[in-house]
C-alpha cells in the first residue's frame, strides 16, 4: 500500500480513513452475525422460554410462571399431540 501525503503533509488522513473503513466493516459484519444467529434461536426455539416469560410478565403480571422444566415439557407434550406442519 503506498501512502501518499495530503496537500497538508500529513499521511495520517489516509491511515485514519482506513480505520475508519474497517471499523464500519467490523460492525457491519458483526451485525449480521447477531441478525443470523438471533434468527437460528428463534427457528429452533431456544429463545422460547425467555420469551414465554416476558410475556406472561407483562400480559399476565399476577399469574405464576411455570418452571423452565414444566414449560418444555407442556411444549413437547403440544407437539407430540398436535404436529401440525415442522420438519420433525
């Protein structure tokens, strides 16, 4: 990379807009990494739980919430009576 001085003298500028260029592309690159792994917990349902309680927090706020374990196991006993349309 040949580095050439701006009409100031200084090569700084060039060296800072290039940090500045791989920083835009780390976040980019680091958002759609976020965007692609939140996608595959929301197709295997590994967000589920967290989500079942938010919102039995919200909408029902004086409601128990049911353990991690009796959850899985209601949603597991659902799929297996209803199977709908899933992959497995």
């Amino acid at each position: 990379m040949t580095v050439r001085q701006d009409p100031q003298g200084s090569a700084t500028t060039v060296r800072a807009t290039v940090v500045a260029g791989l920083r835009t592309a780390g976040r980019r690159v680091h958002d759609a990494a976020a965007a692609v792994r939140w996608y595959v917990r929301q197709v295997m349902g590994d967000d589920a739980y967290p989500t079942y309680v938010a919102h039995q927090r919200a909408a029902h706020p004086g409601c128990d919430v049911v353990s991690e374990r009796e959850f899985w196991r209601a949603r597991h006993a659902e799929q297996d009576a209803n199977p709908g349309s899933r992959c497995c």
